[in-house]
C-alpha cells in the first residue's frame, strides 16, 4: 500500500478541454490545462490555494496528450502534475504519483528546490526502490499567467549582422552593484531596463545584449552546501518560463516583456542564452522534478543497452533527447514562443553540438537542424551557435549549417596567443582578423557567421587575462580544481594585484589591443559585460557559483579611461564600413591586389606567413573593396591601415611603396601615441601596441582639426 498523501478532489466544475496548446492557457473565463506523457497510465492536475493546500482534477486522455479545463481558474493560480505509470529504473521508466511535476510548458514558475529527501524519486539509500515521500512542499509550482500585455509601439530593432555589436551580460550581475538604480531594482530584468542602465549600452554603442540564460534554473544542493548559488544560470527546468528569482515585482512575465519593450525603443536587441541540451534533473541519482517522472525514455538520451542510466555529452548527467517528438516539439515551441510572445530578437545555444548528435556522433543533417532551417517563425532571427560539446568529436567550430553564427572559439585562442607573444603566427592573425575565411569560406559561409570574442562569462575577464597567468578558483570549493587551466593568459610580470607602473601601463595598454583587435576584424564582435570598465573577478575564471560581488560588475571603481577607449573603437566601427563587410574582402590575406595588403615592417608583402614574426600590417582598402563590389565610391568610406607590434620593443613600420606618399592620419594607438600625419612614410609603433592609420584626402582641407582619441590613463 502506498504511503502517498492524497490530496482533496476538486468540488468545482471541469471540462474536458482540449489537448493543445499544451501547457496552463486563460482565456478570461476559465484555464484549459495540457500535458502529454505516452507511459502514463493516469495524470492529476495538482491545484494549490494561497494556503498550499491541494486539490486534484483528474486529466482525461487523447492519444499522449492529458487535459482538462477548469472554470473560473485565474492568473496566479499555483499547479502541478502527478503520474501515475510505471516505476522501473531498470528500464528506464520512473513514474512515481509521490513527486509533483512542474509543467513542462509552464509560462512561470514559483519557488526554489530546498532538496529534502522527497524530491527523489528513488530512495537515497537503494537507487531502485521507490521513494513515496510526497514532494509537493519542497519543489517550485507552475504559475498560470495573464497572457495579455500592452506592448505599444513596440518593435524589432532588426540590426543587421554587419551593425552588430554584442554585450554579454548577466541580468542580476549587471544591476546588483550600479549606484544609479534604485535599489528594490537591483538585479531584476526592471533593473536592466533602468535609463541609467539603457544610457550606459547606448553610450557605448553595443546593439545587442546577449542574456545569461534566463529560463527558470535551479540551484543545485553541493552548491547550496557550500553556501554557493548556480549564478550563471545553466540549469534549466522551465524553458517557457522566465526565471523568477530576476523579477522585482513577482510578477516576471509581464516584468521581462516590459524589459524587452524598454531595450527595443532604446535600440537594443534582446538575445537569449538558451540551455537545451540538458535539465537540472541530473542522472540516475538526481531528483524528479519533472521531465523524468513523465515520459524519462522519451525526454532524456539513455544507455541503449542499460536504461536505468542517462547519456552524458554535458557533464551535467543527463542530456535532452533531440531525437524524440516530444522533445523537438517542446524545444521548437519555446523558440517560437519567446520569439512570438516574448518579443526576443534571438538565441544562442549552449553546447550547441549535443543537440545535434545521433546515437554517438554529431550528425550534420540532424532532425534539428532541419526544424529550425525550415521554421518561418524562426528565419528572421538571430541564431548562434556554441559549437562543441564534452563528447568524442563534438568540437564543430566552423561545421554549423550555412543559417547559423557560431562563437568562433579559434578567435579567442589566436587573438589571446597573438598578444603574449607565443603560439599564435601572423598568419593565424590574419585569418582571425579578416573573419577567419580558413574556418567559414569554403563552405560559402559570410563573415556573419563568426562571432569573434577575447573573453566571455566562462573564462577570466579581460583584466583578468592580462594579470593573472594562473587561475585562482579556491572560493568556489573545489580546491582550485574547476575551471580551464590553459587560459592562454599573460600577467605582464606580476601575479595579480600589483602597484607596479610600468606593470599597471602593460596590463592597460594590453587591453586596449584586445578591444582593438576584437572591434575592428571582420565578423560579429561579443563583448564580455564589464571588461569596458576593467571588472576582475580577481583571478577565478569559473566563477559559476559565485553570487556575489566577485562576480557582479563593480560600477563604482570603473576605468573611465578603458570605457572611453571602447566607445571610440565602437564608434570607429560604426563609421568605417571596411571592417565590418557583408562579403568576404577580397584575397583577404593577399599582399597585392585584393582589399588587404598585409606587409612587414619592412613595408614588404610576408613570403614567409610563418616566419613574419610579432609585427605585421595590413591596410584595408575601401575604395579596392567598393569598386569589387559594385558599390559607388562615395558609399565606400575611408581606408585604414592597422599596424600590430606584439614585440616588447618599438618598432618602426615603412608603409608599402605605393603608400609611401599618401597622407595617413594615425587615429587610435593603445599605447597613447600623438595623433598626427605621418610625413615620411615610417611610423613608429611602440612595444606590444597597435595603431590604427585612417586615409586622407589628396588635398588638405583649408582648416584641419585633429581630436585625439581617447589614449590616456594606463591605470587597468
């Protein structure tokens, strides 16, 4: 006999209502309740009062869909789902009416896991044996919304790939320290959509920002024991729901759409982290919260030959079933719904190769590549890749279908070995900086589809990477073991803090040729939030777990010098439209006839690529790149000749023959150079610098004034 607290049947009156859509829908009068399980032998409908009492309404069946619909029920109202079916581990069936299940198409969710014994569906001491303690009060409850919203005049910035500028950013960490916004704000998606926070994107010329994810997650126990939270967010339960513990009000649908409509009239796009390549379930020993008490074989990949265990290409235990109908069903309707109702301008994908594999390998022409290539809801919006996962040839950078971007992670090893001056060539250089044409090209790919980054969430901040050449996770309780320990970092001399000069000068000026670099190659630039004004998590480059002021962006010691570095080379960006071309340049690392001409410091072409050294040139030629394409040559916009000396000494560059007597402007050089025009054709570029020269027009104009680009403070 079960020991199964029973809850109280429902004395109101119900329907049968409708088995799609799936999930809780209002319509004003009542709310029509849908569920689909093809192992269940019967579902309840679990309705919780103010008090969280229960009652239960049995579902009624049509084919693997369950529903009901139940008069006068209204926004706010809490639920849940109990199975009852088949409990055979072994199998890899785990039906258990014990555990509460959230609603997999639940558009908000309330409440955390506090991890008492009940939300298992197994007993903790014997794996295979069914644990019948009820979970109700320690797990989260869906939430019924009101699905209308006054969305005004609200439309899609739509910017063009070539205008993009992306910000990563953390809802909470973004708002939780910013001495401008209120202080019931900090934190919340009402936070982000602060003017204080609006002015500060827009100032800095960033057209999208790209939210950690923002589905509902759960904290996971070993963190929760440590006195730790899973800050970042990559532990998803509820993929329609936006995460509650980000809304100030309580009330985070209409929260995060106000936040939206807020970001959009700032002309700003909205792109989601979205983590569908696994659940916050975990594997055969962690607890049912929902997918697995529904339908385990048909939601989650399980050991063909011992299904009482969970395929693993994550390293979360478990991983989504991309191959299931249900699964591709659930993944294709959220996209559409954040898209549709949420008003999201795109997505990127974490891990995005798992979601793509067959039995064992990533397989190009899988069924969700095909879903999301034919989908019209979907063609209008930004897709991107993170292409590789933990599993056996699951790195796929440079392999994603033609529609996709993808986070080029060769940009981020290349740009980071250039600037230490080991393992990257000029050659490697020029591939990344012209939008890595070796990796997209041949597969008739745009420069789009690389999405170059130095630094991201998971790693070390730009401060970071230039002071510290170890990293320093002891906070996060694992004994420094977690997190990359091939950073491709240099701390120009010193371990960490340091009140060193001429260290504090290196480490400056080695970020500004990160940002330099990164905003002006071809491709899609991705900004980490924060690195604009020199944010340090002192050193931890896994800073997942940490909730705290380690992680959150620290406002009030700002390097006002490094924010204005990056708005100049954004704005350089936005008004030069050779570095960030539709098309591939022509011959991109040609040394004569294309639209790039890459020279030594000689000013003569590399007949060595791997021989050229720690110092190249390369000039853009906009007028070469105009006439290739067609385009009139007032649209063309100015040439610009960069020079990159990652050498520790000074070194002198002749610009080739046929520059030699034009008339250059020198407009940024990191390490803080005088502007001017260079007379003989010889331009001297200090140690482990860049300089950016723009062309002039043949004659001058009758009154000239040179506004300096913002190259002082060497301050980090």
């Amino acid at each position: 006999m079960s020991s199964l607290r029973r809850g109280r049947p429902y004395q109101g009156p119900v329907a049968p209502g409708l088995p799609r859509p799936l999930g809780a829908h209002y319509d004003g009068l009542g709310t029509n309740f849908a569920v689909t399980s093809e192992v269940a032998e019967a579902v309840d409908l679990c309705l919780f009062d103010a008090r969280g009492r229960e009652t239960r309404v049995a579902m009624q069946p049509t084919g693997p869909a369950w529903h009901t619909y139940v008069p006068g029920t209204e926004p706010g109202q809490r639920y849940g789902f109990r199975v009852h079916g088949p409990w055979q581990p072994a199998a890899g069936l785990r039906c258990n009416a014990a555990k509460l299940l959230i609603d997999p198409y639940a558009r908000a969710i309330d409440g955390d896991v506090d991890w008492h014994r009940a939300v298992f569906g197994h007993k903790l001491d014997a794996p295979h044996a069914r644990n019948d303690a009820d979970s109700a009060r320690h797990v989260p409850k869906s939430v019924v919304i009101n699905p209308w919203f006054d969305w005004g005049a609200d439309a899609r910035p739509r910017t063009p790939w070539t205008d993009t500028v992306l910000y990563e950013l953390h809802v909470k960490g973004a708002t939780a320290l910013h001495p401008a916004v209120p202080e019931a704000l900090r934190g919340t998606y009402a936070g982000l959509a602060h003017p204080a926070m609006l002015e500060h994107l827009q100032r800095l010329g960033v057209t999208a920002v790209e939210l950690l994810p923002v589905h509902q997650f759960v904290h996971d126990s070993h963190l929760l024991e440590r006195g730790l939270r899973n800050y970042w967010g990559y532990n998803s339960i509820g993929f329609f729901a936006p995460h509650h513990g980000y809304a100030a009000s309580g009330k985070q649908v209409a929260e995060f759409k106000a936040m939206v409509r807020a970001l959009h009239a700032a002309g700003i796009e909205v792109i989601l982290d979205v983590v569908f390549n696994h659940t916050a379930e975990g594997n055969h020993l962690g607890p049912t919260l929902c997918f697995k008490g529904l339908d385990n074989g048909r939601y989650y990949r399980l050991v063909e030959d011992d299904p009482q265990y969970y395929m693993d290409f994550t390293g979360t235990g478990n991983t989504l079933h991309m191959r299931s109908p249900h699964v591709l069903q659930l993944v294709m309707d959220s996209l559409r719904y954040w898209v549709l109702e949420m008003h999201v301008d795109g997505f990127r994908f974490d891990l995005a190769s798992a979601l793509a594999r067959d039995r064992h390998h990533v397989d190009d022409w899988s069924p969700f590549f095909d879903v999301i290539q034919q989908d019209p809801v979907l063609a209008d919006v930004k897709r991107i890749a993170e292409p590789w996962d933990l599993g056996e040839g699951g790195y796929r950078v440079g392999q994603f279908p033609a529609i996709w971007s993808e986070w080029n992670g060769c940009y981020r090893d290349d740009v980071r070995d250039w600037w230490r001056g080991e393992g990257a060539t000029a050659r490697e250089l020029a591939h990344r900086f012209t939008g890595s044409p070796d990796l997209y090209a041949a597969a008739r790919r745009r420069p789009r589809a690389s999405v170059n980054f130095v630094t991201a969430h998971d790693g070390f901040t730009l401060r970071d990477l230039v002071s510290y050449n170890e990293k320093h996770n002891e906070a996060n309780g694992e004994d420094n073991r977690d997190g990359e320990s091939h950073n491709r970092s240099w701390n120009c001399g010193a371990e960490g803090p340091s009140d060193d000069p001429e260290v504090l000068a290196l480490r400056a000026r080695q970020q500004r040729n990160f940002l330099a670099t990164l905003l002006l190659s071809q491709g899609v630039p991705m900004l980490c939030a924060g690195d604009e004004l020199g944010r340090t998590q002192q050193g931890n480059n896994n800073a997942y777990c940490q909730d705290n002021e380690l992680s959150w962006i620290d406002w009030k010691n700002a390097d006002a010098a490094l924010l204005d570095w990056t708005r100049a080379l954004i704005e350089l960006r936005r008004t030069h439209p050779i570095v960030r071309r539709t098309h591939w340049l022509h011959d991109p690392l040609g040394t004569g006839g294309g639209d790039a001409h890459w020279f030594r410091p000689d000013g003569e072409p590399p007949a060595d690529w791997d021989g050229a050294g720690h110092s190249i040139g390369v000039q853009l030629d906009a007028a070469e790149a105009a006439r290739r394409d067609g385009a009139p040559e007032r649209d063309a916009g100015d040439s610009l000749v960069l020079l990159f000396n990652a050498w520790w000494e000074p070194v002198e560059f002749r610009l080739p023959a046929a520059l030699a007597h034009a008339r250059w402007q020198r407009v940024l050089d990191s390490a803080g150079a005088p502007l001017h025009e260079p007379s003989d054709g010889a331009v001297r570029v200090e140690g482990r610098s860049l300089s950016v020269l723009k062309l002039l027009p043949p004659e001058p104009a009758e009154s000239v004034t040179t506004t300096a680009m913002p190259n002082e403070g060497e301050g980090p």
